[in-house]
C-alpha cells in the first residue's frame, strides 16, 4: 500500500511585495502562520534596476525580461541573493521561522544551463533543466524553510540569472516525487481576473482549454500568460495543486486555482 505523502507548500512571491515594507510584512506575518513544510521563492526586480541605476549601470529589457550583461549579473546577484533574500530571511526569523536563504548553486539545488541566443541575446541567463528535491527535502526534513533567490548556476561555475515564477514551478516539480505540493503564486491581485478593472471578476479555476480560449480572446495577456504556462506545466508534471491569490490572502480560501 503506498504511504500517504506529506503536503508542502512552495509560495512565490513578487518583487513589488518584497519591495514594499507593509506588503512584506503583511506577507511573512501569512507565511509564518501557515502549517506545514513549506518553500519561500521570491523576486526583487526593482531592486535590482534601482541598485543598477546607482551604479551607473543601464537596465534593458525586452518583453518584460532582463538582458542580463557580466555587469548586470553582478548587480542580480548581490540584490537577489544578497539583500532582497537576506531581509527576507531576517524577518521570517524574527516571526519565528527557521528560513534559511539559498541560490540555485547552493546544494545544487537548480542546474540550468544559459539560454542560446536567438533573435534576442538574454546574456547571463538560465533556463532549469532541474531542481535537486532530495537535497531540498533533507532541509525540509530537517526543520528548515528554504528561501530561494532567483539564481541558479551551470554546474561549470557560471551563475545565471533565472525567472523567480520558473524556479518556483522547477522547485514544485522536483519536490512532487517526495510531497503532496501545493504552488501558490502571490501578486498584488486576488487571482486572474476575467475584468482587469474588477478585482471581484476572479476566475476561479483555468484549465489548459480555458487557457487557450482566454489568450484567444485577449482576457489573459501580457506577463500573465508565462506565469499560466508555468501553472500548467507543473501541474502537467504532478504537482497537486496550483493557486494564484494575492499575497494577504495566502493560506485562506480563493483565488485562482489551475489544473
């Protein structure tokens, strides 16, 4: 008879909230009352865009994403895994949570390799080609709360710059062997909405049909369509449950769940 695996919970969370200090702390003050083993991924492109521009280091981007240069890489991996990951730390600590901040290169945990350049050139950047679950588990295991920097690295020493939404869904992936996971993606809105205007319009389950009629007809765009694709693709690979709620509402019922 198989055993009944444990549940864990892998919560991403978006740079506009780990920016903000009210939003943070209504975030950690949820994710600290939330039972059970759980994994903290987070963003922090504005501060990496801020921390450039102090350093005189232009920002470029192209369609939302990054062009991460040697230069920009530096200053990613200082705000990353330094200063956006370690306030985040500090604070789940004083709320009682044993986390403890990690980069993909830490463990090994997210092997990627840097993504070919084709009509644009993303420079540093990683595309996952897996994330280590039983080293993750060992510290879950163990009492710990992985909090987890959008960095990974490509096993010959080059760290790369990687989206935070694809690491939360590649660190679902890999911990659906081991656990009943549940990914929650938290953002400023209370689920995907069918009327960008009215916060009440959540629509409250998307299936790959829907998802295909909702990009036809133009309700989903933009950066919301990357962030469905992961959905799906971690649901497509056996992670229990997918939910985008907005980050007060984490741990209480709604938002949007894919499956």
């Amino acid at each position: 008879m198989n055993q009944k695996k444990e549940k864990v919970t892998v919560v991403k969370v978006g740079g506009k909230i780990v920016e903000t200090p009210s939003a943070l702390q209504a975030l950690i003050t949820a994710f600290s009352q939330m039972e059970g083993r759980k994994v903290l991924v987070h963003g922090g492109g504005r501060t990496a865009t801020d921390m450039a521009a102090r350093l005189g280091i232009e920002t470029q981007m192209v369609g939302g994403r990054r062009i991460t240069d040697a230069d920009m890489l530096a200053v990613v991996t200082m705000v990353y895994g330094g200063l956006v990951n370690k306030q985040v730390v500090a604070q789940l600590q004083a709320a009682g949570v044993n986390a403890l901040g990690l980069t993909g290169a830490d463990m090994d945990v997210l092997r990627s390799h840097r993504r070919p350049a084709g009509e644009v050139d993303y420079g540093f950047v990683g595309d996952v080609d897996r994330a280590d679950g039983a080293r993750l588990q060992m510290l879950i295991e163990g009492g710990v709360v992985p909090v987890m920097a959008p960095l990974t690295h490509d096993g010959l020493g080059q760290l790369l710059n990687t989206n935070a939404d694809t690491i939360a869904a590649e660190t679902a992936k890999g911990l659906a062997p081991y656990y009943d996971v549940t990914l929650v993606y938290c953002f400023e809105f209370p689920g995907v909405l069918a009327n960008a205007d009215d916060p009440a319009s959540v629509i409250a389950h998307i299936g790959e049909a829907d998802f295909a009629r909702l990009k036809a007809d133009g309700t989903v765009t933009g950066g919301m369509i990357p962030k469905i694709e992961n959905c799906l693709s971690a649901v497509r690979a056996g992670v229990g449950r997918v939910i985008i709620t907005q980050a007060d509402h984490l741990g209480q019922a709604g938002g949007t769940e894919i499956s």
